[in-house]
C-alpha cells in the first residue's frame, strides 16, 4: 500500500512539474511575442519625429510616450584612482506597447500601463580582457521602471540615471550585474 501511495505521490510530483514546465513555457513564449509586437516597426497611432521641432528642457529630458521608442544612452571610459581602466555602456529604453488614445491620457491605475522599459549594461575590463553585460525588462507602472524630466530620472528597478542636484549636471549613473556594478557621477 505504501509502494502505491509513494508512487501515486511520485506520478503526482512529476505531473504538477510538467504542468509548471510548460506554464513557464507557455509564459515564456507569450512574453516574447509581446516583446515582439512591442518592437515592432508600426508607428500608427503614434506621433513621429519627421521634422526638426524646437526643445524645450527640462522637459525634453523626460519621456515623450506619444511616440513610440525613445531612450537614453550613456557610453565612455572609466579610470580608477590607481589608474586602472574600464569601458562602458549603459542604455534604457523605453517602448510604447499600445499608441495613445486620443494624445496622451494618463494612465487610469498603478499597474495600468502602455510603457515597456529594458536596459542594457555593459563592462569591458581593459586590463583582465574581460566583458560583461546585463539587460533587465520592466513595465513602466508603479514604479518599476520609468522617466521623469524634473528632477530628472529615468530607471529601471535599482539601474538609473538621476539627477544629483539642483542642476542637471552632475548625474548619478548607477547599475549592477552580478558581481559587476557602476556607481559614479557623470560631469
């Protein structure tokens, strides 16, 4: 009786595994579709830089979620004070997952949105030849990810660039992957 208990509990275990198996696959799969489609090259609906048009700061540092991909960029060279040398690359984009309706509405609840933030960060270690590099995806509601223009800040989860001061300048620049991590002031 209890060979057939242990083996029913056995087949049990192994079903409920395959079961989560394929959830995990089938949310997979549907995430990457939705990447997709978020990606895709249709701007319908959306508003397009076709024109030179004037800017207008501080607010252009923020999102601009009538169009469809913006991000912001930060790439260079680092020295530490005993002169050893690192190359990186930090980007965060944000891409729109459905056009506004009617111009821009704001967004009627905290996980309610149309905006899909991911990011991209990258080490090159000069002296150890070695590169490393992470991406991270988030949903731009409550608070997860996201920009604003004043003060400024554009993150994504822990990864962002913000404004240290009053000023624009200096900006902080944070990131980390694994055992990798960014942390300094970009002047």
């Amino acid at each position: 009786m209890r060979a057939w208990i242990a083996g029913v509990g056995s087949s049990l275990l192994l079903l409920v595994a395959i079961a989560i198996g394929l959830d995990r696959a089938d949310a997979a799969e549907e995430t990457k579709v939705a990447i997709q489609n978020a990606v895709s090259a249709d701007t319908t609906g959306y508003a397009r830089a076709i024109s030179p048009r004037t800017f207008v700061f501080p607010d252009d540092h923020g999102a601009h979620p009538d169009f469809k991909l913006e991000w912001w960029y930060l790439t260079g060279n680092l020295a530490t004070a005993e002169g050893r040398r690192f190359g990186y690359q930090f980007t965060i984009f944000r891409n729109a997952i459905a056009p506004p309706p009617d111009g821009y509405a704001a967004d009627t609840t905290d996980w309610t949105t149309r905006q899909l933030y991911f990011a991209h960060f990258a080490v090159t270690d000069v002296e150890a030849e070695e590169f490393y590099a992470f991406e991270r995806f988030s949903r731009g509601a409550s608070g997860l990810a996201g920009a604003q223009a004043e003060p400024f800040r554009v993150w994504i989860e822990d990864w962002s660039i913000t404004q240290a001061e009053d000023a624009l300048m200096p900006l902080r620049v944070t990131s980390a992957g694994g055992d990798v991590r960014i942390d300094f002031a970009l002047t």
